[in-house]
C-alpha cells in the first residue's frame, strides 16, 4: 500500500526515516489450544488481550491467566518488559509496554510485538512515536480489511520512524515519559477517591455499618453525633431481607428511567467540547449536547451493563442508555453506585449481539433510605467526584500537550531544555 509520508517534510535531514523492521523484529502472539479457555484463577502465565490494553499500559484489575498444564504449548509467544505490544485486529493500533511484573506473559494473537529492537534505537521514543498523531497515521494507512481489519506484521516493519541522535531520542522520551507519569499518577489518585465513595456507599447502604453501630450501642465510627442521628437504630423486613427501619425497597423501574441514547457516527461528530459516550465510556467529542450533565451512562448494546458517570454535559450514543431518576430518589451519586452495584451485565438479552434487556433491569430491586441521608451522603461525596473530575481534566490537557510537544521537538520548533522547563511548570 502506498502511503504520503509529506507530514514528515519538516524533519531535519540530519534525522533521516528508518522502517521499524530495519532495526527490530515484528512477531505475532498466538491463540489458546482449540478446547482450552483462560481461567481467572492466578496462575504463573498471565494472558495479554486487547481489553487490557488501556493507555499504552496493561489495566491488571481483569486479567485472565493460563493453565500452567496449557502454556507450553504456548511458551513461545510471550512479550517482556523490553518490548513494545501493539494491537492488530478488532481496536486497532493500541500500543504500550508492559511492566517487570509482565515480563514472560502471553500475548493474544489480535496483537503483536515489536521485539529487538536495536541499540541505537531508544524503545520509549519508539513507544511515544507510535502513540503520536503521526504514527497512528500510519498505522491507520497501513491497516487492510473492510469487514474485518487487520494490521499485518509486515506492515508494522514498514512504518516509518524518524530517529535523532540517541541521546536527543531519550531526552525526548523523559519529557514526554514526564506527562504520562503525570497522567497515570491522576489515574490513581483517581481509583483511590473512587474506592473511598464506594466504600462509604457500601458501609451506609449495603451493610448499613451505622444501624448496626447503633443497635449495639456504639457511635457508628467515623461519623460525627448529626449525621449518626439521622439513621435509624433497629431494623425491618423486606423482600430483600433486613432493612434499616423507615427505609423501603423499591424497583429500579420506579426509581428511574433508562433513556434510549441516539445515534451518532464519528463522521458526524463536530468538534467541541462535550464527551460523546458509547457502551463502554467516552469515545469521542462534539459540539452539542443531548443531555445535562452530570449524568448516568450504561452500555445497552456491545458492553451491556457498563456504569460511566459523565461529569459535564454529554451525548450518549444508540449503544447507551442514560439515566433520568423519576421520584424522590434523585441523587445521582447514590444511583450511580447503587447501579454499579447492581449486576446488570447479567441482565443481558440473547442476540447475537449482547445488550441490556431494558425491562430485566427495571425489575431489580434496590434499598431506598431517606432524603435526609441522601443529601448527606451527596454533601460527602460530591468534593471527592469534584477532586476526580479535576483531575481528569489535567489529564485530559497533559495529554494534548504531549501530543503537540512531539513534532515540536522532532521539527527543531522546539528545544529540549525548553520542553522540559514546559513540562515542569504544566506536571507539577
């Protein structure tokens, strides 16, 4: 395929184009035995897959493992810590690198690895530049298939990389290693202020700690005198079994409504700054809003069941549904976990595409406590959502500056030294 490499016009002739297969080697991961699966139990040889592969590293919080009986049949297909995995099949072009605690893992065979690479050639440059505008391009130019695309190995040692001297291609690397640091440090900072909103949803409203703190006779811990007043000290019956006395049990159908999200294709998109929202999270911007925000997003169709908060006013696509609340209980935060709670990828329907059967969902059953200890537990929760949102939101800026520091740096536009004076102010 032929393919117009004008973008690279501006490099410094000094810095010529080298093809990633002059000066490494590209090798494919390898499929399980036919008849055998992945199991969750840990064992020694963890199994790479595309869904793992989130922001050039490997999210470990799902990770499926090999038979220890299996993986030699598979010993060959592995990837270390001095490799560079990238995704051929399905989400195509997902690169990143794995840490020492990966090393020896398996790798599915909807990805490759970009292994041996040469010593003249820094592996996180090499790393950063596929991540960037340019290298995606290529990727993208190089990828074949309509109905099902593939990125062939070939293809990946045709991909055209402009290589600096080695210690201009570290330095470029550690400034933009710098912002991805940054970033991941956000993410988390962000999974710690997450655990610590579920984990008060989970004492209140699941295993209602304060009520039985009080029925004991003890203060509920870490709770001061008005707010431990406002929960009861006895229990009920209910459907669900023992409830905090006063509250009730409720549908999800009549607490809420699952609102059908609308279609819109990426070609569609204007660019602006409202999050566009899919089955499984953000998948893009727009210039307009269906809805309000915060708000609600479940994967309907594709990833049924997902729960996204949205921050700030959003458009949720056909694969979606949104939340509307529908009664008293309208606290969004309490709805977001107690849905999160909820199992509704269960309640998927039998297609051959899964989706969320809409009507399943609504007949779930949830605890409803008061208003009073709802805006309570909003009052606590909204700074730490606050202190989560602004955090994505460096993130969301680091990442467009490291995006633009590239060709700035590999133009000559911009110097290293003050690269690096950018990035401190900006990281810090």
């Amino acid at each position: 395929m032929a393919y117009d490499f004008s973008d690279f016009t501006r490099f410094p002739e000094k810095w010529p184009l080298y093809r990633i297969g002059d000066f490494a080697s590209v090798k494919g991961g390898k499929r399980l035995p036919a008849g055998t699966a992945l199991v969750p139990t840990r064992t020694l040889h963890p199994y790479l897959r595309i869904v793992d592969f989130k922001d050039g590293r490997i999210d470990k919080s799902g990770l499926m493992f090999v038979p220890d009986d299996v993986f030699p049949r598979i010993a060959r297909y592995i990837i270390s810590s001095h490799d560079i995995y990238i995704s051929i099949v399905g989400t195509i072009g997902l690169v990143g690198v794995i840490d020492k605690t990966l090393d020896g893992a398996n790798l599915t065979e909807n990805a490759a690895k970009i292994c041996n690479i040469a010593n003249h050639v820094n592996r996180d440059y090499l790393f950063t530049f596929l991540r960037s505008d340019w290298g995606q391009h290529q990727i993208k130019a190089l990828t074949v298939g309509s109905t099902q695309p593939k990125l062939a190995l070939f293809r990946i040692e045709d991909i055209r990389v402009p290589l600096p001297p080695l210690p201009v291609q570290k330095a470029i690397a550690h400034i933009l290693g710098t912002i991805d640091n940054k970033i991941e440090l956000n993410r988390r900072m962000n999974e710690t202020l997450d655990g610590m909103a579920r984990a008060l949803f989970q004492s209140w409203f699941v295993d209602f700690d304060p009520v039985r703190a009080k029925l004991d006779g003890r203060q509920p811990a870490g709770m001061d005198a008005e707010t431990a007043a406002l929960f009861p000290g006895a229990f009920q019956d209910s459907s669900l079994g023992l409830i905090p006395k006063g509250w009730s049990v409720k549908t999800i159908g009549e607490i809420l409504e699952l609102a059908y999200g609308k279609p819109l294709k990426a070609e569609d998109r204007k660019n602006g700054h409202v999050s566009v929202y899919g089955a499984n999270g953000p998948v893009g911007w727009h210039n307009e809003r269906l809805v309000p925000g915060p708000g609600i997003v479940i994967g309907r169709k594709g990833n049924p069941g997902v729960v996204t908060w949205a921050h700030d006013d959003f458009y949720p696509i056909d694969t979606t549904f949104y939340v509307v609340p529908t009664s008293d209980c309208r606290s969004l935060y309490f709805l977001y976990y107690a849905l999160s709670a909820q199992d509704l990828a269960n309640l998927s329907a039998d297609s051959a595409v899964p989706g969320l059967n809409r009507n399943h969902a609504y007949m779930s059953k949830q605890v409803i406590p008061s208003q009073a200890i709802l805006k309570t537990f909003d009052s606590q929760i909204s700074p730490v959502f606050a202190a989560i949102y602004a955090n994505e939101e460096q993130s969301r800026t680091l990442a467009a500056l490291r995006d633009t520091l590239l060709p700035k740096l590999l133009s000559g536009e911009l110097s290293v030294a003050n690269a690096e004076s950018l990035v401190g102010d900006v990281a810090s």
